[in-house]
C-alpha cells in the first residue's frame, strides 16, 4: 500500500474499562503508536444493568461504524454478551471486505484469530484444586456460554470434572456475563438452594471470582480455610487482593499488540498465520491454599493504589460538579458551555460532542415498542468540538462520515462512546487522546450523565414549546386569530396605564355583529362562524400599529387606540363601513355581513379605568344598535 497513506483501523469492544478489555487495548494502542495507525474504538456498556431498553440505546454505536472506511477491524466481540449484535458486527464487517481480526472466536474462518490456550490453562487450575486440595463438591461460576472463551473454560471443567467422576449438579452451576456483580449473585444464589457449601468455587473470569470472594466472607465463609475460591485472568486486582487469587495468567498485551501487526502485515503485503495460539497458565496462591505467588512490590503497589483513589477521587468531584451544572442549563447553548468547561479535567487533546440531526425533535415512548429506534439518523451535527483548546463546530456532516472531522495525521487514538436515553439514540461523543475511558472508573457514568443532561434539554425545549402554545391558546382566539377576552385585558390594561399617567386621548370601540342568529339558523353555524372571522378581518385591517383588537364575546368584538388626532373615530367608521361592503360585494354571500360600532374618545384623567371605559363604548354601540333597527325596513337583515 501507499506509504504515505494513514492506515485506520476500527475495534469493536463493550466493558471498555475493565482489566480485560484495558490489557488488550493498551497493546493495541502500543503498536498503533509506533506505526503511526489511526484507531477508532466504538465501546458500549452494553448488558451492564439489567435493561434491555438501556442496551438497545447502548448498542446503537456498532450501527454507527461503516467499516468500508477502515482498512482494517479489530473484533473484541468476545466482550459483547448479545448474539444478535454479534452477529450483525460481523456481517457488516463480512460486506465491507477488510482484514479482521477476532480474540479468541472460532467461528469465524473468514477472519483472523488471536486465540489463548483457555481449556489447558483452566483444567490445570482445576486438576490442582482437585489433587492438591483435595476438593470434590466444586460449584462453577461461568460467563454466557454465547462467549467462545466462557464456553471454552465451562467445557474444560466439565471434562476435569467428567475425569475424576465428581458430578456437577445443576444447583452448583451459575451463567452470568462476566461482570463483576456476577460473582457476588452467584454465591447469593448458592447459599439460597440450602444445599451444602462446596469445597471449591471455580469462576471463569477473576472480576468475578473477586465479589464471589467478598460475599462469601460476608456470610460468614473464610477463603481458602471454608471454600477454595479460584479466577481466570490473572489480573492486577487479583493478584494483589488478600487473600491473592489463584488465576490464569494470559498475554493480553501481547494479545492486542499481535492483533494490531496482523492487519499491519496484511495491509503491506503480508501473508500471515489465520490463527495465533498464545499460551496461558495458572498461578497458584493464596486463595486456593498454596503460598503467595510473587505479587508486585508492595511500595509499588500502595503508590498505584493511592494514585487510583487519588485519580477516582477527583473524577467523583469533576461529575458531582459537571452534573449540577448541567442541571442549571436551561437551553442547548447553555448545555455546551458548560460541557467545554470541564472537557480539560477529563484529560484529552480532543472532544467531539456529536448529535443525531433530530435529537430535539419531539417523541413518544408510549407508542409500541420498537427496537428499531435505536438507529442513528442519516446527518450527525457537532456542536461542540474542542480541539488542545479551542472550539469550534461542524453544523451537518453524514453520519456515515463518523468523525466530524478527518485527522492529517497518524497515530490518534479515538473512542466513540454513545449518547441516547433509554432506546432513543441521541448521538455520541469521541474522545481523542485521552486514556479517560480506560483509565477511569466512572466513564460509563459520565456519559449517561451527559445523555441524560442532553435528553432533560430536549425535554426543556419542548416544554417551552408547549408553555408558549398554552400560553397563545390562552389569550388568542382559535376561530379569529386575533387576541380573546384575556388577551385583551393582559395587553391593554398596561398601556391603558401608561395612557392615563401620560392624559393621552384615546379611542375604544366596541364592536357587535348583526344577523348572527339568522346566519346560524338559516345557513348553520359554520357559515356563522365564516361570517364571524368575516368580521374579525374587517376589524384587522381597520387596526393601525397602536392599536389592540380582539374578539371579546360570541360575536363581540373590541379595538382599543392608544393615541389619536381629531376626527379619528368619523375616519375608522366610514373606513369600516366601506371594508364591510367591499366584503359583501367581493364574496357575494346570501346574506349581507353587517355591524354596529360604538366608540368612545377621551382624553383620559387619573381615575380612568379600562373597564370604565369598555362599558361606555358597550352602551354606545348598543344605542346604535338600537337606531339601526328603529330605521330598518322590513326587509333588512333580521337581528
């Protein structure tokens, strides 16, 4: 390939910052920096808390990753407990026709696969429990059989078990996801059958085998003097745990870095093995009866110890604060300013806050059920971009694009973590440079921290929204469109005020419509409600800038003139009149639109009241209401 060309690569992970994960990707990252590789991790917490809602939104970002982009994948499918996103991983990766690499998967030959020696590794460990310790009721505590790895170890303490003719009952056998909770439920879960306690409890991986461990030990059990507690990882906390664990020790670093050279090889010309074998073995200590395996050095691991409380420490601080800040926010601008402001704690040379083009749009999560909500929508817009710095945006990018903007050069490592309440996807947002989501315990917590700032803006927006509607509903007339009752007297009572301190001459005009009756009952009432928004748009046009008008009543209606000239209300009148008739002519209705106006002028005095003033325009217009109807032929319009 070009040398001069950046190679870019994609890995699929879930779990991002457990021991596991965080081994293999610091290899990975190890040998993308010396060969200056771009790498784009795209991590989900998936399976972590029990929601299946919650992992829909989660796995939306594997729907993001158009692998047709990479030059190559990296496939820690291993760590995603969901078969059906498996598999759709794979797919995708199958169509866009790159080099693959997957840990410790069979399944498919299609791809390359870094493969550990799980089943010696772990029928050694149980073959010394056994001969060594002499247990023989043993309890298993598995990761989901789905996993390559999980089945591999469940089947190898099956046959250790099946060789040395000791039964394994279905009581004595928990499946969990390899998180850490499983351990402390599973022992929860044994003592709950009522059945004896085992000699021995083999976990498959050590995060659990740790809270299995811890909730022994609260119930009441010592280990390894009451039950033999063994793991599989061999992993710092393990090792340095008291009792320390016996475990397995696997080459994950080496593992990772191997994966990365594969798809390096091939990408140059390279032919290399379809299957590496790393070698793994156990390593016997304190937890199953033997002598302390050599642990780090003390002074080492008290310095790293206090650094990670140290560095948790201040995370807790950073998200206490970063949260009651968010809560202060009140629209989307507000929201940003406030993530920019922490983006330096957090530790990264860039940060990319990414959302889906829709994610103010208003939905409803009453409707049926729809796993398909999940998807991002076809534009992404990144409002926040925070780059050594300085900020900018990119307003609208295809979500296909991924990053909202491409990098010059090599050796970037990126992690794309997703954004989304419940199953709706609201985004994502990427760190770069930054070994946040690795390092830090509380990853997963800041960003349902953000997607859950992100989601209450959202809901903000639309409660403005439909405050602002209520709000026009209350003083806007739906038939007319003009001020109702309310409207009128919230509006004009204040400038009615500043008209009587200022002695201003104002005008107020009532307005009453003649014949409604005899439209509703000869033509119906939607007629009589045409002829009514007639009437309303007569009355509009006759309204200058300083005036206010509204429908008052049924057929009612009212203009207020804040300021006028002599001869004004002789000037509105006929101007009336003649938009009335220009009305009739123009729309040649079977009856004729007709009103009777009242108006008052005053030049007003302390003592005025807008009310006052209503109910003497109300009894003029009906005095000519009244004239009208003394001088009306038989075949006027009746009332």
């Amino acid at each position: 390939m070009n040398s001069d060309r950046i190679i870019s690569i994609a890995v699929v992970v879930a779990g991002i910052d457990e021991e596991y994960q965080v081994n293999i990707i610091s290899g990975i990252n190890s040998f993308a920096k010396e060969n200056n590789i771009n790498i784009a991790y795209f991590a989900a917490f998936g399976g972590m808390l029990a929601s299946k809602r919650f992992d829909i939104g989660e796995y939306s970002i594997y729907d993001l990753i158009d692998f047709s982009r990479f030059d190559g994948a990296l496939l820690m499918t291993n760590t995603v407990n969901d078969v059906a996103v498996k598999e759709r991983i794979t797919d995708k990766v199958k169509s866009a026709g790159i080099p693959a690499v997957v840990f410790d998967c069979a399944d498919y030959p299609e791809f390359y696969n870094i493969a550990i020696n799980n089943s010696g590794a772990m029928s050694e460990l149980i073959e010394h429990v056994i001969n060594e310790h002499n247990a023989k009721v043993i309890n298993y505590i598995s990761g989901p059989l789905s996993n390559p790895e999980a089945r591999a170890r469940y089947e190898a303490f099956l046959n250790v078990m099946g060789e040395h003719e000791l039964k394994v009952e279905d009581d004595r056998v928990y499946f969990g996801e390899f998180r850490t909770h499983d351990g402390r439920i599973a022992v929860e879960e044994f003592i709950a059958t009522g059945i004896p306690m085992p000699d021995a409890i083999i976990c498959a991986n050590d995060a659990m085998a740790l809270t299995a461990v811890t909730a022994l030990e609260k119930n009441g059990y010592k280990v390894p003097d009451d039950i033999i507690v063994t793991g599989f990882d061999y992993t710092y906390s393990a090792r340095n745990y008291c009792p320390a664990l016996s475990s397995v020790k696997r080459p994950l670093f080496t593992a990772g870095y191997k994966a990365c050279s594969i798809v390096y090889d091939i990408l140059n010309g390279g032919d290399p093995q379809k299957e590496i074998l790393l070698d793994a073995y156990p390593v016997f200590s304190e937890s199953c009866g033997c002598s302390s395996a050599d642990g780090d050095d003390f002074a080492d691991y008290k310095k790293r110890t206090y650094r990670k409380t140290e560095t948790t420490n201040a995370n807790i601080s950073m998200l206490n604060r970063l949260t009651a800040r968010l809560a202060e926010t009140e629209d989307a601008s507000e929201h940003f300013d406030v993530i920019e402001s922490f983006i330096e704690e957090i530790g990264c040379e860039r940060f990319s806050l990414c959302l889906t083009e829709d994610w103010q749009d208003a939905y409803n999560f009453s409707t049926v059920f729809d796993t398909s909500i999940g998807g991002y929508a076809g534009y992404m817009t990144a409002p926040l971009i925070w780059d050594k710095g300085e900020r900018r945006s990119v307003g609208y990018y295809p979500s296909s694009k991924m990053f909202p903007e491409s990098f010059e050069t090599g050796g970037n490592i990126s992690y794309f973590l997703p954004l989304h309440f419940r199953e709706r996807c609201l985004g994502y947002y990427i760190m770069t440079n930054g070994d946040f989501p690795i390092n830090s315990l509380l990853c997963h917590t800041l960003t349902m921290n953000i997607s859950n700032s992100i989601e209450n803006i959202r809901k903000l927006f639309h409660l403005n929204k439909t405050m602002d509607e209520l709000n026009r509903l209350y003083v806007i007339d739906p038939l007319c469109n003009i001020y109702n009752r309310n409207g009128f007297i919230n509006i004009a009572d204040d400038l009615f005020r500043e008209c009587v301190a200022d002695h201003r001459t104002v005008m107020l005009s009532f307005v009453d419509m003649d014949g409604l009756k005899f439209i509703n009952d000869n033509y119906g009432h939607n007629e009589g409600d045409m002829a009514i928004q007639r009437l309303a748009g007569v009355i509009q046009e006759c309204c200058g800038q300083s005036s206010i008008c509204a429908r008052f009543g049924g057929d009612e209606f009212i203009i207020f003139f804040s300021s006028i000239n002599e001869g004004f209300a002789e000037a509105l009148e006929r101007k009336f009149n003649a938009k009335i008739e220009s009305s009739n002519a123009s729309i040649r209705k079977p009856y004729q639109l007709s009103a009777s106006i009242g108006s008052i002028v005053k030049k007003l005095e302390e003592g005025d009241t807008l009310y006052g003033i209503i109910q003497q325009a109300d009894e003029k217009m009906y005095e000519i209401k009244k004239q009208k109807k003394r001088s009306r032929r038989s075949t006027d319009i009746p009332e």
